[in-house]
C-alpha cells in the first residue's frame, strides 16, 4: 500500500491561482496610480525646488 497518491496533482487549485492573480493585477494598479500621482506631484515644481529635495529634472522619468 502506498503512503502518498502518485497522481494527486501538487498545483494550487484553479480559484486560488486566479484569486493571486487578481490581488497581483490590483497591486499593479495601486502602484501605477501612486506613480502617477507622483510624477503628478513633482512635475510642478521648479528646477529649484527638485534640487534641494536632492532630484534633478531628469529623475522624473522614473515615475512616468
């Protein structure tokens, strides 16, 4: 008698899988939104005002 099925499958069910995808697909989005903002946020200030919060205009890219 065997102590394990050879053929019980080790993959995560259908709903758990798709329920990880979800939560993954509303991180992104939450992410995307506060990169936004972000950029958002710091495309109004002056060249001045980006260098003494030690960023130069060129930084902004990151958060587009």
């Amino acid at each position: 008698m065997a102590l394990y099925d050879l053929h019980r499958s080790s993959a995560l069910p259908l709903s758990t899988r798709a329920s990880s995808a979800f939560v993954r697909l509303v991180e992104r989005v939450i992410e995307r939104r506060n990169a936004r903002r972000t950029y958002e946020a710091l495309s109004h200030l002056s060249e001045h005002e980006l260098r003494d919060i030690g960023l130069l205009p060129g930084d902004l890219a990151r958060w587009r």
